[in-house]
C-alpha cells in the first residue's frame, strides 16, 4: 500500500498478517536499503500473531524519491504520517541502523505516541561519528569518502560496503541481494541519508523515550562500534542490552535465528 505524507510524496507500506489480534511491529530499515532486508523476520514474527509492517523511508525501494526531506525530523515525521494513516496502536517500533537513529527521533519529537515497545538495532546513535566529546563513531572523513564514492560510482560503493557489513561468509549470492536493494534506493537519497548520519546528534533525545526498549547489537559492528550501544543503554532508561558475539552490523543476518529468538522475546 502507499500512505502520502506529504502533498507528492507517498511512502511503501508493506503489510504482513493484518487483522483482528494481530499485534503492530513497524520495521525501519536501514541505509541504504528497504523493508525487504528484514525477510528473515516477516517470515517468522506472523507465526506468532504479529503484524509485520516494512516502511520504505522515502527515497529508497518503492516508495516515492523526492529532492528533499531527507532529515532526521522529516523522516520521523514520515514515521509518525504513516502510523496516524493506519491508526495503529500499541506498536512494536524495530529500528535498523539509520532506521534506530529515525526511531530515536521518532520517541523525542512526537513524544513516542503509539509505541508501546522499541527495538533498536544496530542502531546508528546517538551520533554516527566521531565528535571531540564523542569518541565512537566512523571518522567523518570515511563518511564523507563514502559520499564521494556514491557520486562516482554507486554500484562499487554498495561492494565495499557489502564487504564491511556482515560477520561471517555470507556467500555472493547473499551479498548480491543485498547489492541490488541498494540499488533500489535513489543515488541523491543515498548520499542525502549520508549528510544526515555524519552531521545528526540524538544525545538530547535519548531522555525523552519512556517505553520498554531493547538494543540489539553485533559485538563485531564495524559501521556502529559496539560502544555506542553501551551509550544508548545507559541513556535510555530502563534499556535492556543484547550483545550478539558473532555478529557485524547485519545482526539480523548474521546470527539471524538467536537475533529472531531473543526479539520474539521481547516482543512477547
């Protein structure tokens, strides 16, 4: 389906097990991919009554790919379209990488109406890189060689960054898969998500999310330094830390089955 969030901008919502009883998890993705890397997990969560709910954010999949709105606030606020169109409640709120950071934003600027739980993972906070009085991010220089990258030639960034996101041999039939929901996404949007992501700062609004919350982490990350879940932990309180030993940055691939199992636990 899509829901306009704004006048010329709809956005992809796909809808797994909807229903009477079907309880609302909303999937937030990360760059620069879609609602499709989270495969593994619609395949299991509506075995077990939930309603899966993949949101393209704009720019990428099949949603729309608009020049602007590709800020932190406008994502959030595309977040919030979509969860008032469809008047969900008491929803389950996964957010992957930038999809976390989005989440996070989505907690402090509308104040978390219709989350009931929040999962981040592999979450891309509370800052991406690496500031004088924040020391565990990517080096603004590798994010802005990524940028250029991007301009230059899409397709051999998405390679490298295959490279660098998993923790264990995938095959290149996997990485293929996830070279070409890359390429689904927009370049502009691509390099616009980039800008977000190394110039964004969420510290002030960890304080501001009073909902269950879980952060799901590869201890091996080599895009989110495990440290920064350390922060999100000890920021949002009552947060609960899941460290994944054999895990990258693609936690739900890499040890998809442990990563299933623990999230049905939190969500049950």
């Amino acid at each position: 389906m899509y829901i306009e969030v704004e006048k010329g901008v709809r956005i992809f919502v796909q809808d797994l097990n909807p229903g009477m009883g079907s309880r609302p998890v909303v999937f937030a993705h990360g760059w620069p991919l879609n609602h499709k890397m989270f495969e593994y997990q619609y395949n299991v969560l509506p075995r077990y009554g939930f309603r899966c709910l993949g949101i393209d954010q704009r720019g990428f999949g099949q949603s729309d790919k608009p020049w602007h709105g590709y800020s932190y606030d406008r994502l959030a606020d595309d977040l919030h379209a979509v969860l008032e169109a469809l008047q969900l409640e008491d929803t389950a709120l996964v957010g992957f990488s930038i999809g976390g950071a989005i989440a996070i934003r989505y907690m402090a600027r509308h104040g978390g109406h219709r989350i009931g739980r929040l999962a981040l993972v592999d979450a891309a906070a509370p800052v991406f890189t690496k500031r004088p009085d924040y020391p565990y991010g990517l080096p603004v220089e590798q994010v802005n060689d990524l940028i250029r990258q991007t301009y230059q030639d899409r397709p051999q960034m998405l390679t490298g960054l295959g490279r660098i996101f998993f923790n264990r041999n995938v095959g290149t039939d996997l990485l293929d898969w996830f070279h070409n929901l890359g390429l689904e996404g927009s370049s502009h949007a691509t390099i616009q998500c980039l800008v977000s992501l190394r110039d964004e700062d969420l510290r002030s609004d960890l304080g501001q999310i009073h909902v269950p919350t879980a952060i799901f982490h590869g201890v091996h990350d080599r895009i989110v330094p495990f440290p920064s879940a350390l922060v999100l932990q000890r920021e949002i309180a009552g947060s609960h830390l899941y460290p994944f030993y054999n895990s990258g940055h693609g936690v739900v691939i890499d040890e998809m089955d442990a990563f299933n199992a623990a999230l049905l636990r939190f969500l049950q």
